[in-house]
C-alpha cells in the first residue's frame, strides 16, 4: 500500500469514529486502522478501546457529546456551530459547493459534519489516482484540509477532551489533534483512486462511485439506497451470504408490495386501479413501528431497517407512531430512502410514563407532498372541560398540500391502559379527540375551504363493534368505505382494528370546483409473508431457523422477537385523489 492509501484510510478512519458507533460501524473502523499501518500502531490501539467498550455505553456517550441538548451539545460535530455559532451557516454552503465541484450532494444537515468532510477527503486522496484528475484532487484536497478541518477541529478536539467521560472518544481527540499537522503534510502524495468507495455518514451509506453519485440522483422517483449490499471482493463468505439473501429478502418484498397495491381495488371492489406513476393520487399511510430507536432485544438488523425502508418507498406520506427518544434509527431510516427525495417532521418526547417518552412524526416524499408550515402538539382546552386529562402522548398536527388538495394530518397513539380504568381513558381520549379537531376543522374550514382534516395512528380500537370504534365517528369524523370493507385487523393476528385512517367531511364537500375528500385504492399490506415469516408463512421454518439463535439471546420466542426487528402493526394506507383542475374547470364552463 502506497502513501496516498494508507492517507486516505486515515481520514476515513475518523470519518468511522466520528459516525454513530453501531456494529458494523465498528467492524469498518476496525478495517480502516489496519490499513493505516499494520495491527499494532495508534490507529489499531484506538480501535481496539472502541471495541472493548460496552455497545450501549459507547452509543450513549456519543449521542451525549455530539446530538443530545442542542445549542448546548457538549461538542457539536459540525464547522457552521465552531466557526459561526450557529447550524447550517456559511461555512456549511462553501462545504456543499465544494462537493458539487465533483458532482456529489450530501444531506442537508450534515453537510459539514466532521465525519463528512473527513470522508470527503478519503474520496479525494483515491480519486487523485486518475491521471487527468491528479491534478485537481490534489490541490481540492489541500484547499479544503485547509480552510476547512484546520479552522475548527482544533477546537473541537480540546472540547472533546474535556467533555468525554469514556476512554474511546478522549483518546480520539489526541489522536486527531496529534494526526491534523501529519494530514497536512502528506496531502500532496494523493495520487490513487477507487472505482467505489462506501460512504457512511451518520443518518445512512451511500456510495461515491467514479462515474455515478447515488444521492445525487434528483430526476424522476428514486428508491431506496441500498449500496450497502454491494458485495465488494473483501467481503468475507458469511457478509457474502447474508447480501445475496437480504436482497433476495428484499426483491420478495417489493414484488409483494407492488401486488398488493395493484390488487388493491379489486379486493375492495371500489373500481380501476390508481396508478403509482400517475401524478392525480397521493398514497397516505399510517404505522406504528414498534419502539422505533430503541435498542430493545438487541436493536433492529440493518436487513429489517432495509425492509421498513422498502415498504415506506411505496407511500408518499406516512404517520408513524412510537418513534423513541433516539432519532439515530429514523435519520438512518431517511438515509436509506434518500435525503435528497424524502423528509421528515417530528415531535419532541412526551414525558411520563404513559407518554414512554415517544414521538410522532410524518415521513413525506418531498417532490410530492410540500410541508405549508404549521405544525403543533394537540392540548386539551381545561376551561371547556374541567379536570379533563391531557392526552398521555399529545397528538401532531400539521398542515401539507399535495396538488389541489390541502390536507391537515393529525397522527395519534391513544392511550391502551388495562382493566375497566383503562378502557375509559383510552375511549375519553377518542371521543374527546374527534370533538377537538371537528371544532378545529369547522374553524378552519370558515377561513379556507379547501383546508380537509384526517386523523391517523394508533387508536387501539379493540374492534368494529366496540364503544371506541363509536367514538371515533363522533363528531363528523368517519373511516373510509374502502378500509371498513377490509376484514381483518392491522395487529399482526389480524384480528384487532387498532390502527385507522378517518377524516372529516365539511357540507361543502362535493360542490362543482371544490376539492373534497375523494378517496381511492386503501389496504393493509402484511409484510410477514414475505420477510421474517412463521408458520405458514415460513415454508421448512427457514426463517425461524435463521434467525432462532438472535431471538434464543433474548429469551424471548421468535414470533415476539420479530415484532422487535419490523412491528406488532401492519402498515395502513388509502390514496387521495389531489387533481381537482377538471372539476374547477368544469363548474366555470357551466353558465351562471
């Protein structure tokens, strides 16, 4: 390995030890300090430290030091906040401009990420074997080193020092300050390339290829990003395996997915199809994932990441509800679907044990669903209802449009509870739900009569003919023809109709150039017969043979483990038509 390698593995070290220290990451680090010099130099010795630390404790401390608490974040990891006091300031813009200088965009937040801009430089230092680009990659690499890294990552390393209560972090800040003045030194040696390089940032992997940016690609519908399954010639056997059966696992999916919408209307009964690649409907979902960002039972596999991954491609906008406190699993989540292509709005944590400190949040396509900008938790009005309690997760509302219609989505996760107590609480919640919102949606409606209201997640409604099932069209609010029709339930027994979409209908609707509430294709989409199956499902058992160890650590069966790795809901969807340009046409050719 010549000077200009082993240069790039430095920096892609600390691009690994500044990214979120899961297990593959790890493995990757511990990859890179061998290529900096051999099993036994400071590298290795560091990477070893990283190693030997407890997984929670390491992951703890690095969501202490560089996310938790901002403004006051003990060492936020980006230049913008050292040089500028502030988050995405211009030291973050001249980064991005430096990246489209070689075609590659970065999301937005983490643009000047340290572990960003250190990979960045990895790229270069292998993009400057190339003959015709030597030149450039050199002097881009020395450019940027300079009126970038040396700003500001002297200071950071000294808060770093500081601030770091575990050995890994606190040596790896004097490794870095001790390694910034050799860095600099040895940037004029860069003189190799790769054909790829694996990108990992924070919220997900990408890939920087010679001729092709995967996060770059803006035209048309992109799907998921799964360039981490790229087998690559170091891959060992079993890391060989397990990408051709995720991608296997993953191709199922999507084929069932795809059917699953395509059969949707004739399962229902409700006439044509709407089509995915036309631009009249938006696909709207709802799911609880079941303790999003937790590390529960070992934390969820990258192959169920990449299977949620895939079923939320599907939609345009999905509510998702028990999104923990972490948001490392949602940013990675984003990641893997394309930053550039989706985004997402959350709540902070509700507190109380009731509230198991969750967050509601909206996953939204952004060339199909424009957030309007108003968005809030949902609070009781105690004058109006004295004693009343407060909801023990607090709904989100927030306003979008998509083409004609604008939408107020508001997400919940009613309140379960036990025994009689907790039916009554749970039920009260519903009803006085529908009630607030139904004033809300009246109110808005005299203002804007374009402005419709639907109200998504997790009801725990226990079924069809139960009291909360009443409550929830009270007040003018009502289920869609086309999910009533369906039989089974969302849990993963089918039998419960926890999860529900509903909206609220104002006496307007319907009339000529008004847009209303229109609704298409609607279904239940059961991930289980394609991906961690059982029973029937699991032709031979072998997935419950794959992955009967995983589930034996825990001590828990494998039928409870998977709802750990995907959910205990399935996810609940309808499509809304959003192209109302006929119809108001329509009503101005009529006389008057």
């Amino acid at each position: 390995m010549n000077a200009h390698d082993r240069q790039a593995f430095v920096f892609r070290f600390f691009s690994l030890a500044f990214s979120f220290p899961d297990q593959a990451c790890l493995r990757e680090l511990k990859k890179a300090a061998r290529k900096t010099g051999g099993e036994r130099n400071a590298f290795a010795e560091l990477s070893a430290c990283f190693s030997s630390e407890d997984a929670e404790c390491l992951q703890s401390e690095y969501t202490r030091l560089f996310i938790s608490g901002y403004p006051n974040t003990p060492c936020p990891p980006y230049e913008s906040v050292y040089r500028e006091k502030r988050m995405l300031g211009d030291a973050a813009a001249a980064v991005q401009a430096r990246y489209r200088e070689w075609d590659m965009t970065v999301e937005t937040g983490l643009t000047d990420h340290i572990a960003t801009e250190f990979e960045f430089l990895a790229f270069l230092a292998l993009a400057a074997s190339l003959e015709h680009s030597r030149e450039a990659a050199g002097n881009d690499s020395e450019r940027f080193f300079n009126e970038h890294l040396c700003r500001w990552v002297p200071g950071f390393c000294t808060d770093l020092e500081r601030a770091a209560l575990l050995d890994p972090y606190r040596k790896l800040a004097g490794l870095l300050r001790e390694s910034l003045g050799m860095c600099g030194k040895a940037l004029f040696f860069m003189s190799s390339h790769s054909r790829r390089f694996v990108v990992r940032i924070p919220c997900g992997v990408a890939v920087w290829h010679a001729d092709v940016v995967y996060l770059k690609k803006e035209e048309g519908v992109a799907m998921p990003l799964y360039s981490s399954l790229r087998i690559r010639q170091e891959d060992l056997p079993e890391i060989r395996a397990w990408k051709q059966r995720t991608a296997e696992k993953l191709l199922a999916l999507g084929r069932s997915l795809d059917a699953h919408i395509e059969d949707a209307a004739g399962a229902a009964g409700t006439g044509p199809v709407c089509r995915r690649d036309g631009r009249q409907w938006l696909r709207l979902g709802t799911w609880n994932i079941r303790a999003f960002g937790s590390s529960g039972y070992g934390g969820r596999l990258p192959e169920a990441m990449h299977c949620i991954a895939e079923i939320i491609s599907r939609f345009d906008i999905v509510a998702l509800q028990e999104v923990r406190e972490n948001l490392q699993a949602l940013r990675y989540l984003i990641g893997l679907l394309g930053s550039h292509e989706w985004d997402y709005i959350a709540t902070d944590v509700t507190e109380g044990s009731s509230g198991n400190r969750e967050r509601m949040v909206f996953v939204y396509r952004k060339n199909r669903v424009r957030f309007t900008g108003i968005a809030g938790e949902v609070v009781l009005d105690t004058e109006r209802d004295a004693g009343a309690l407060q909801f023990a997760r607090s709904p989100f509302l927030v306003t979008f449009q998509a083409g004609w219609l604008k939408f107020i989505l508001c997400t919940v996760h009613i309140y379960y509870g036990s025994g009689r107590e907790g039916l009554a609480r749970r039920n009260a919640e519903i009803s006085k739900l529908t009630g607030f919102l139904a004033r809300r949606a009246k109110n808005e409606h005299d203002s804007d009569a374009e402005n419709l209201f639907f109200v998504l997640g997790d009801f725990n409604i226990v079924g069809r003919n139960h009291v909360t099932w009443r409550s929830l069209h009270s007040n003018g609010f009502m289920v869609p023809e086309q999910l009533r029709k369906i039989p089974s339930g969302s849990n993963v027994a089918r039998d419960k109709a926890y999860d529900q979409i509903a909206f609220w209908q104002p006496e307007s609707a319907g009339k000529p150039g008004i847009p209303f509430v229109d609704v298409g294709n609607a279904g239940i989409f059961d991930y289980y017969r394609q991906v961690f199956r059982a029973g029937d499902d699991d032709p031979g058992g072998e997935d419950e043979r794959y992955y009967a160890e995983k589930a034996a650590e825990h001590r828990i069966s494998y039928r409870e483990w998977r709802t750990w790795q995907m959910s205990d809901h399935l996810p609940m969807w309808i499509e809304l038509r959003t192209d109302f340009g006929n119809d108001y046409l329509s009503a101005l050719s009529v006389p008057s």
